[in-house]
C-alpha cells in the first residue's frame, strides 16, 4: 500500500482546510480508510474513519460536527474537510488504510491552527 497525504498548512483559528491523501498499491474500493493524527508526546489519535463505500463514517468526539470525511473510489482517494479549525487541532495527520499491510500509513501533512 502506498498512501500520500497532502493539504496541510498554517491556518487561523475558525479556518477551514481540506486534507487529501491518494491511495495506490491496492484495491482501494475494498478497505476502510481512516484519518489519524498526532503531536510529539503523544500517542496518534483516530480522528475519522470511513468505511469501504462510504455508507458510514464515524468522528472523534473532539471533532465531530466540524471535521467530515469523504472518499472517491474512481479517484482513489478519501479527504478530511476540517470547518471551525482550533489551535489544539494542531497536528501531524496521517492517513491510514484498514487492513494487513506491512505499511498503512501515509507520510503525513502537518497542520498548524495560530493566529
């Protein structure tokens, strides 16, 4: 699997940014994806995932009803729209793929929310 995350930046508080993340290496259409992220100390924390056709998503409570997950199974591809961005939002996100792969985990884009 090989996963590449892009999007990421420095935006102000109550901004919005769009994280993307493009699969390749396998049959995209069959497994969950999941947005993860971290910062130094701290263990990675799930964020949102969605599961193989998009029928469901499910949301960290710290960011639910700001943060929605999509994925195009054409494009290969699942973003994380991130509305009403907060400093503590302020992270490393990775974009991970459900399933036995030796490497599920994207690179990372780094986003930073400061005034």
């Amino acid at each position: 699997a090989r996963l590449v995350e892009s999007g990421g930046g420095l935006v102000q508080p109550g901004g919005s940014l769009r994280l993307s993340c493009a699969a390749s290496g396998f049959t995209f259409s069959d497994y969950a994806m999941g947005w993860f992220r971290q910062v130094p100390g701290k263990e990675r924390e799930q964020v949102a995932t969605i599961v193989y056709d998009g029928a469901r998503q499910y949301y960290a409570d710290s960011v639910k009803g700001r943060f929605t997950i999509t994925r195009d199974n054409e494009k290969n591809t699942v973003d994380l729209q991130m509305n009403s961005l907060k400093p503590e939002d302020t992270a490393v996100y990775y974009c991970k793929v459900f399933g036995g792969f030796a490497e599920p985990w994207g690179q990372g884009t780094r986003v930073t929310v400061s005034s």
